[in-house]
C-alpha cells in the first residue's frame, strides 16, 4: 500500500513530451530504413550499370574500384560515428 502512496501522477507536460520524443524516434528508425532500402537499391543498380556500359573484360576492375569506393565511404560514416560519440 506504501507503494501507491510513493507513486505521483505524471504531470501532462511529460507525457506530451515523451510522446514526442517516442515520435521522433519513430520517424527516425522509419527514415533510416528507407535510407538502408534506397542505399541498396542504389548499390545493385550501379552493379548493372557497370555491366551495361563496360565491356566484359573491364569489368571486374570497374566492379573492384567501385567496391573499394563503397568500402572507403563506409569506413569514413563509421569512423565519423565512432568519433562522434
């Protein structure tokens, strides 16, 4: 019964604000995922492109520059998070 008495109504300010915050993150994970589908899409249709307009001798050094592109960026978005936080 000790409990009840220790337990306070949530002001409403508090709840609108976490309301919001709980929004934001929600719009945030929506975004991000979008994000990862559109980051996907745009690496396998560069893969195509480079199919379509190298000739087939070329294009594993065109495929293994640009995954090396990828692979540069990635590390420097990681890096930039690492340092970040």
């Amino acid at each position: 019964m000790s409990e009840n008495l220790d337990m306070k109504p949530e002001p409403k300010a508090e709840k609108v604000s976490d309301m919001r915050e709980n929004f934001k993150k929600g719009a945030f994970l929506i975004s991000m995922l979008l994000l990862l589908v559109a980051t996907f899409q745009l690496y396998f249709s560069i893969e195509r492109i480079i199919e379509i307009w190298f000739e087939y001798q070329y294009i594993p050094i065109f495929r293994a520059v640009y995954n090396f592109l990828v692979l540069i960026a990635s590390l420097y978005i990681i890096r930039l998070y690492i340092v970040k936080r």
